[in-house]
C-alpha cells in the first residue's frame, strides 16, 4: 500500500514549482489531490486556470485521481469552495498544503504599503482562509464522533526564520506563518488536527529571481536546489505515520532535513531588583557576547 492511499490533500499552489512537486509526489503515494492554483506570476500578476490542469493532467496520466480548482487562496469564501471542491470530488479531506505565495521584493525602505499589503495578504491570509475551513470540516467530524486523523502542513521559509534582505513584507509573513503553526498545533492537537511547517530550500520563480545561480548548485549528479527534493516529506507528514509529530518546522536543502529549533530563552541577567537604565548596558553586552551566534540575515554584509 502506499503511503497516502486514501488520503485527500489540497495543495495550494500547486501550478508550478514546490506546489507541483507535491501534488505529483502525493498522488504517486496514493493520494486524491485537489490541486488548486490561481495561475498568477512570481509577482501575483493576473495568470490563467492552465497550470492547475496540466498538474492535473499529469497526475492522471499516471494513474492518479485529482482535481483542479481556481480560486484564491486569501479570499474567505474562496477557501470554503477549496474545502468542498475536495469533498465533493472525493467525499473526504485530509491534509491541507499551503504553499501559494508570490513575492514583492523591495528593500523596506522603497517598500509601499499596496505591495506589503498583498505579500502579507497571499501569505498570512492565505493560510488561515483554507485550513480555517478544513478545520471547521474536521472538528464537525470530532465533534460527531468520527475519528479524526488530519494534517495542516504550512509554509515558512529562511527569510522567515532569519531574515532576508530585500523582502522585509515576505520575510515578516513567513515568520509569522512560522508561529501560527506553533498556535495551531497546540489548539487543534484535541480535534486529531497536526500542524507543521517547512522552510524549503528550493528552486522556485521566487527564488531564482532572488538567489540567481546560486539555485543551480549540484553534488555531482544530484541536483541540490529541485524542488522534488522536499515532496517526500510533504507526502509523508500527510500520511498516517506523521500523527504524532506536531507543531515542529523543518527546514530541507537538497538530502539534508533539519529541525528548526525558533526561539528559545537564551542567555539572561536576574538582578533580582529593578534596573536602573545606565545599568542596562553592560548587561546587555554581556548578554550578547555570550549567547550562541545567529544564523545571519541573508544578503546581509558583514
């Protein structure tokens, strides 16, 4: 049996690029996947409803079941029509995937607030339309007495965990998708509802109009930068074996899967009294040299 064999997944997205990757993937692990893309550009320029049915067609070709749908991911009712398109095409739903995003790259000072408003809009919103409804469909199962054994897989990024210079507005919603997965794990865990994050290190349209050549790096034959790369552990965190593991951002480059670990209480001063400000200094630089180094904001100088 496959490992997503009657599983049914929504990815947003999933025209092109990580999206694609992992509906194919999922459908080649037995999944019915709704593959749900607006056909936009890198920049959210208007697009057409091919990309979704050429996944679409791809995936039937070899044998597997999905679904296109069209809609926009940051529109409330949109999501509700994401939500049904899986139930009415397959009876059920499992795993939502958010992965739709574009970018707007400024540096923060020539940033509009039109541009931060639809990067933060397509990203945070974005997640929250879909699964908000999937959620409302799984706990009306919970509540019935149906057994729930669902997924949320949410997309973050390195810009997200460390910073980006250049794209301030996508690196503050990838960051806070990061802790809307920790809030959902911890909420949804009683519903039999997962929640977990990638920070995918991938060649995308996003990425290689940020990074350039740099996502064209291989090791000898493996190609380090494709995004078929990170499919794997999407279909698995939507399959059954991922239900223990909850509330957790994983970051993949190329073969290498790493836990990112967010943040955590570093370094701290009690004075056990109250500072006086021309004390704060000295702590404060004793703090620093002493708490383990950060990774750097990337495009940062030195």
């Amino acid at each position: 049996m496959e490992l997503c064999e009657g599983r049914v997944v929504i990815v947003t997205g999933a025209g092109r690029g990580l999206g694609r990757s992992y509906a194919l993937e999922l459908a080649r692990q037995g999944a019915a996947v709704v593959v749900n893309d607006l056909g936009v550009g890198a920049h959210g320029e208007a697009g057409t409803e091919t990309p979704a049915q050429q996944v679409v067609d791809e995936i039937a070709a070899a044998g597997g079941r999905a679904v296109a749908n069209h809609d926009d991911v940051s529109d409330w009712d949109a999501g509700k029509r994401i939500v049904d398109t899986a139930l009415d095409a397959f009876g059920a739903l499992h795993a939502v995937v958010n992965n739709a995003g574009f970018v707007r790259d400024r540096m923060f000072v020539s940033s509009t607030p039109d541009e931060w408003d639809a990067v933060l809009r397509v990203h945070l919103r974005g997640h929250f339309c879909t699964s908000r409804h999937a959620v409302d469909y799984w706990r009306g199962l919970q509540k019935g007495g149906t057994e729930v054994d669902a997924r949320i897989v949410n997309t973050s990024s390195g810009a997200g965990l460390q910073g980006s210079v250049g794209q301030s507005a996508y690196a503050a919603a990838k960051g806070g998708i990061a802790s809307l997965t920790l809030v959902q794990a911890a909420e949804l865990k009683r519903y039999g509802i997962t929640a977990n994050a990638l920070a995918p290190n991938a060649r995308t349209r996003m990425t290689e109009a940020a990074f350039g050549a740099t996502m064209s790096v291989q090791q000898g034959d493996f190609d380090l930068f494709d995004p078929a790369n990170t499919a794997p552990l999407v279909a698995w965190l939507c399959s059954v074996q991922s239900r223990d593991i909850t509330g957790q951002v994983f970051e993949l480059r190329g073969g290498k899967i790493s836990l990112a670990l967010g943040w955590s209480e570093g370094p701290s001063e009690d004075k056990g009294a109250r500072w006086d400000a021309a004390e704060i200094g000295q702590a404060i630089a004793k703090l620093v040299a002493t708490r383990p180094a950060a990774k750097p904001v990337y495009g940062a100088q030195n």
